[in-house]
C-alpha cells in the first residue's frame, strides 16, 4: 500500500515547484505566467508562502498552495497541482480527502474555499467528489487563448470533511 503524506514545503522544493507549476500554469491555473526559479526563491523569502508538498512513499508528486488564511473567520483558499506523471491515478482525490483534515486541524478552520477555470471540467469533477459545492461565479474572470472564462468559486464546510 502506497503511502500518502504531507509536510511543509522548504527551499529545496522550490525547483520541483516550478517545474510542475510552469507546466499547469496554460491550461490549468488563472495567471499562465511561467516564473523562473530565481524569481521563485525571490518570492519565497519575501512572502513565507504556507505551502505543502504532496509526496507518496516519500517522493513528491504535487503540493497544495493556501492563501487568504482569515484566522478570525476560521476559513483559507487552497489550490493544488500534481506533476504530470501523477495525474489520472486518483491521487489527487486521496490528497484532498487527506489534506483538508490535516490543514483543517492544523489551523483550525470552518471553511475550505478555491477558484478553478470553468474549462477544467476534470477538476470541478473531482472538487464535487471530495464535497465541494458551488457557491458562486465570477464572469469573464480571466482571458485564455482569446477567450474568457468564468472562475467558479467552491467550499466546503468543516461538517463535510471527514476526520
């Protein structure tokens, strides 16, 4: 049995994390800026960024991104990406039903919230499964390929995670 885990990102990951977000960020992500790893380390030691590195049987596959952490109102964004040999496995669903308990108890949160690309019809599958509902739409939100594209808003609740 595979083993599925989590820690803190540190800045040895940061290599890993541009490769995989430079390779999500066309298709996948709302701002397609690829970022080089000198910006990255630039970035990382200015914002302290409270990302997570997704790793099975200790290797890292992927990571989770917070952001907008309220600790007042109890409720944080999350985002996340696997690496390309990753996806199509069913991993991701077994990230987030394992993740959100864990960052749920960490930072004692109410609320669970991300954005996702109304193209990527896979995600808005998967973010329903793990028991995200719809709570919104933001129209035109963002300009792929000459197009636009809404950015839909999902949550979960702390009574919909399983801990």
């Amino acid at each position: 049995m595979r083993e599925l885990s989590f820690r803190k990102m540190n800045l040895y990951d940061l290599p890993f994390l541009v490769e995989v977000r430079n390779e999500c960020c066309g298709k996948y992500l709302h701002n397609p800026r690829q970022y080089t790893l000198e910006e990255t380390y630039e970035w990382f030691f200015k914002t302290d960024p409270l990302f997570f590195m997704t790793l099975l049987d200790g290797e890292r596959i992927g990571y989770f991104r917070t952001s907008n952490h309220s600790k007042e109102n109890r409720n944080i964004y999350i985002g996340a990406d696997l690496h390309k040999d990753f996806r199509g496995k069913g991993l991701a669903y077994e990230s987030y039903k394992r993740f959100i308990p864990m960052l749920s108890k960490e930072l004692d949160l109410h609320k669970i919230s991300l954005e996702v690309l109304e193209t990527n019809q896979r995600a808005i599958k998967l973010y329903e499964k793990v028991g995200f509902i719809h709570e919104g739409v933001k129209r035109d939100e963002v300009l792929k390929d000459g197009k636009w594209v809404d950015s839909i808003i999902m949550s979960i609740l702390e009574d919909n995670w399983v801990i």
